[in-house]
C-alpha cells in the first residue's frame, strides 16, 4: 500500500484556499451559489511515483476516489497536484477551455527549475501548452503532415521494422518483448518517419524513456540533454536538405514555424508518439499472452490484436495520468476550490475504471465508466491528434510478431509483470516470453520459416491473419 507523504503548509494545495474566493467554475454548483471547500485543509499527498504506485496504481485509484471527483497528490517529492479520479469531472474539464488554460508557466515558476518532471510538464511553444489560436495553429502542422503519410505506406514500414526486429530474437526461441520489440519499434519507425538513419534509434529511445520516468533529477536533466542534442542535429539536417518526412513538412508548413517551433512540435510528436505507443504494444501482448481468449486463437481466432488494444485503452491506458490543466481564475470545480494557477491533472487510468475494470487474464469484465468510451487518448480540443496512426502502428506490429511466433507464450504470470517508475505512464519493465526458435527461410519464399516445420505449403504465409 502507497502511504501519504506528510507535508508542512502546502500554498498549492486548493483546499487551503478562500471559500470566499470569487469565480463559479465550470460545473459543480449552481451559479451565484458558492458553497465551501466540501472538506478541511489537508496536507497528505498520496505519492504517484516509486515501486509501490508502479506495483498497484488502481490501489492507490480507489483510496483516492475517497476525497471525491478530485484529489490531492505528488507526482515527485515535493511537487503537489489535483488528480481528477471522476469521469464526469474529467470531461468537463477537458471541454472546457474557458475556464482552464494550458499555459504552464505561471506554475512552473514555483518548481525547482530541476524537478524531474519538468520535461513532461514544463511550458514549450508546443500543441500540448498553449490555447486558442496558438494552439490551433500548432495542431494543424501536426495533422497536415500525418495525412501526408498514406496508411498502406505506413503500414508496410511498421512491417518492415518489425520483421527487422523479430530477425535480432526470433533464432533465440526467447525474448524480452518490451526491451528488444515493443519499446524498439515505434522509436525506430518515429527516427525514419522524421528523416533521421536507423544509427540515432538508440540515443533517441534512451532520452525518452529518462524523460518519461522522471527516477531523478539528474536522470530527467540528462534525458533532456540527449534529446535536445538530437533534435539539433536533426533540424541541421534538414535545412540542409529536405525530404519526404515529417520534419521537413513540419519545416515548410503554410503556417510558418519558427525553427524553435519546428523543434518543439517535434519533441510533441516523439513523446507523445513513441512511449505511449511503445507501451500499449506491451500492454496488449500482456493481456493476449495471459489470457485463454487470445492465447488460444493467436492465429485465427475470434479475439484479435485490436480487442486486446481496445481492452488495455479502456482498462490499462498506458498514459495513464496527464492533460496538465490550470485553472485562469480561482474557481469551484466538482466540490472543490482550485486557485488560479493551480495544477489539475487528469487520470485516464482512474476514470476509465471508475465503475469497474477488466483485469488482464479475467476473461471479461466491466465495461468501463463510459459504457465502452475510455478517455485514453483525452477528449476535447486537446485530444490526440493522430489516434489512427498511432493505432495502425500498434494493431500492426501486434499482428505480425503474433503471426510469426503463433505458439508464444510468457515466462511468468501476469501477475508476477513489473512496471516502471514514474507518475505519467503504465509501462512494463519487461516482458519475458517464449516461441519456437524461427530462422531465415534459406529458399526465400518467406522471411521466416520454423525450426521444427517442413517447408510450407504453396501460397502459405505467416502472416495470412494479417488485416489490409
């Protein structure tokens, strides 16, 4: 069990804040009727970091369920916020952009310029930290250039590295699934995607992942450091020469960023891009791998890939805490007032389960708090952007380690899986499983052929059970 961290006089903490403070809210009280704070000042933050919330996040969910639609929270020692836990609450929040602001400057000043979960939070000329207009304006670089990208040619590269992939383990008859495949290939199809030689793959998944998990401030700092070094050198190459990727088509845009922009759209799209895909992939493979459903019908079965990502979506979303918000007036939201400036942050993972969830291997369950709606890839002006790409990469890399390695199975049980450290994501720390040893098809009619198998028959093929 997560235990509360015990603060002295916390100024972030809303509910020390004036009942009397002007400002309605959004929603929770009926207007011009300004109730007080529904409970005393508190100042016991339930941490959302360390091995313990990694262990058992929806434990640590369900306590907080007991504050209401909001609770207080640190998301790294010393640094507080509001966690919204309620569905209802989550979506009038994320509908509403009169009321909250983006802009995270103001709130950044009150954190330790080397708090580990600056990068993730700290204000950039970005789509995730800006409004109105700017905002906009932003957003449209991002969708332009994706519809760019033809979904059969996306598809065939995600093919295309996945089958590189699975050539580096599938000889070995095991492999860690999260190290050597699901962490692997969103981050080497987002390096080609934005121009860059399969040779920064490396560089560029290893300051994410330090980004993303915050362990220190010197690991975020460092995270940070490699990654702004790569995007310099990935912005020098394409002033010098343009090609058909996202960067230069982010670069030559009608809407004329800045080189600064340019850059930090770009940062956008790889976090937001890469780590989350790479975990759902990792995710879903868990559930699939552990679970009689799937496990038994991996190559033509009723489950498929795409229930098993619509399954950890609604019950394991793998950005699981996130859309940073603030308040631009002191205002009474849910039962709760919430100064100026304050961070409220929203947990999908919370109020996907708020009724109910599905665990991994359970064979079924509750539907979820929308009836089959999840808020996974957020919801309103600030939703995701690319849900359909990021979900081709997925569903396909799914389909085709499935298709080439049909009797894979994990080492453990799901319940003996760990996670990673950190406040924002639902990531695996490793994913050990097992296969018939596979190796090169030395006549080449396939890329791969089984160990164990004769030749395959005339126009049979791996992956058959592969979607157009």
């Amino acid at each position: 069990m997560t235990s509360p961290r015990t603060h002295g006089p916390i100024t972030s903490d809303p509910r020390t804040s004036n009942p009397r403070a002007p400002g309605s809210g959004s929603s929770g009280a009926p207007r011009g009727v300004m109730p007080p704070p529904m409970s005393p000042a508190s100042h016991e933050l339930t941490p959302l970091y360390g091995p313990e919330f990694a262990a058992d996040p929806y434990g640590v969910y369900d306590r907080l369920r007991e504050y209401g639609p909001l609770a207080p929270v640190e998301i790294s020692p010393g640094t507080g916020a509001l966690l919204v836990t309620d569905y209802r609450a989550a979506l009038d929040l994320l509908h509403d952009p009169v009321t909250w602001s983006k802009d995270s400057r103001d709130w950044q000043k009150t954190v330790p310029e080397d708090s580990p979960v600056l990068p993730m939070l700290g204000w950039r000329p970005n789509v995730f930290f800006n409004d109105g207009e700017t905002h906009e304006r932003y957003r449209k670089v991002i969708t332009d250039a994706f519809d760019r990208i033809p979904p059969h040619e996306l598809r065939a590269t995600v093919v295309e590295t996945a089958d590189s992939l699975i050539a580096g383990f599938g000889a070995e008859g095991e492999a860690d699934l999260m190290r050597q495949y699901a962490r692997v290939l969103p981050l080497m199809l987002f390096n080609r995607l934005f121009g860059m030689p399969d040779s920064y793959s490396e560089q560029l998944i290893s300051a994410i992942a330090g980004m993303m998990e915050g362990n220190s401030r010197e690991e975020a700092n460092a995270a940070n450091a490699s990654f702004e070094q790569y995007l310099g050198e990935l912005l020098t190459a394409k002033k010098q020469e343009r090609g058909q990727d996202l960067t230069s088509w982010f670069m030559d845009h009608p809407h004329d960023l800045t080189d600064e922009e340019v850059i930090h759209q770009t940062v956008l799209t790889m976090a937001a891009g890469n780590e989350p895909t790479a975990n759902l992939i990792g995710n879903a493979l868990a559930r699939m791998l552990t679970d009689d459903r799937y496990y038994s019908t991996l190559s033509g079965g009723a489950l498929t890939p795409r229930d098993a990502i619509h399954d950890v979506l609604q019950n394991e979303p793998p950005l699981a805490n996130y859309s940073a918000h603030f308040p631009k007036r002191d205002v009474y939201f849910h039962g709760m007032w919430i100064r100026t400036g304050q961070l409220v942050m929203v947990s999908y993972g919370a109020a996907n389960t708020q009724y109910g969830r599905s665990e991994a291997g359970t064979g079924g369950g509750a539907s979820g708090s929308g009836g089959g709606a999840h808020l996974a890839w957020a919801a309103g002006p600030h939703a995701c952007p690319v849900q359909r790409p990021a979900l081709l990469i997925a569903t396909t890399a799914i389909e085709r380690l499935t298709a080439w390695l049909s009797d894979i199975e994990l080492t453990v049980r799901h319940d003996e899986l760990t996670y990673r450290n950190g406040p924002f994501h639902r990531a695996l720390s490793q994913l050990p499983a097992r296969f018939t040893p596979i190796s090169p098809d030395q006549a080449g009619a396939s890329p791969w052929e089984s160990r164990d198998s004769g030749p395959r028959r005339d126009g049979e093929r791996p992956d058959s059970t592969l979607s157009s």
